[in-house]
C-alpha cells in the first residue's frame, strides 16, 4: 500500500488554521458555559422549591357567609383564590398557597 503524503501548509493556510482551532475552542466553551448555566439553574430551582413539596399536609375548615357560593376558584401564584357570590354580592378572598392562612378580601358593591 501506498501512503499520499500531504505537503506543508503554506503560512497562510497555518494561519487559517489556527483561527479556526481558535474560532472552534471558543465556541465549544461558550456552549460549555450555557450548558453549566442551565444545569445550575435547574439544580437551583429543585433544591430550592424543595421545603414545599416535603411541606407536612395541612387541613383547614373555612366557614362561608350563610347563603354563599363559590363561584370560581384559580391560583396566582403562591396565593389561592376564590370568588364568591354572597347574597348578590361578589368578594374574592386570597389565601396563602403553603399555609392556607387568610390573606386578603376584596368585595364589589354596586354603587347605589
């Protein structure tokens, strides 16, 4: 068998060359770096939302205005909202997502 031997760069050609080597070493670590920032930022994310998801079940009894009714209910955030109709009345009250604690009325009235 025969072996071709490939002559000598020319400098202009070493010179692309080592552009490229450098071109490539930058680009592969750039991506490197995006790479450990995504995974960084997952790891964050789990170990931080950790606390709530190991969070000890809690029950609560909410008492309603005599006549009310639950109209929608929706969550923004760490709160849980419902809307209630009471007697005509429209009032949405906010709790805390984790506790379940009381966090806020807001009632519509009409003006008279």
């Amino acid at each position: 068998m025969t072996e071709t031997v490939a002559p000598e760069p020319t400098p202009e050609q070493a010179a692309l060359f080592a552009r490229v080597r450098r071109m490539m070493l930058i680009a592969g670590l750039t991506t490197a770096l995006a790479v450990a920032a995504v995974l960084i930022a997952i790891g964050y994310r789990l170990f931080r939302s950790e606390g709530s998801v190991t969070a000890a079940a809690t029950e609560v009894t909410a008492s309603l205005p005599k006549g009310a009714r639950i109209v929608a209910t929706g969550i923004a955030g760490d709160r849980l909202l419902l809307t209630l109709d009471i007697g005509g009345v429209t009032e949405i009250r906010t709790f805390d997502a984790r506790t379940l604690k009381p966090a806020g009325r807001l009632k519509f009235v009409s003006e008279p």
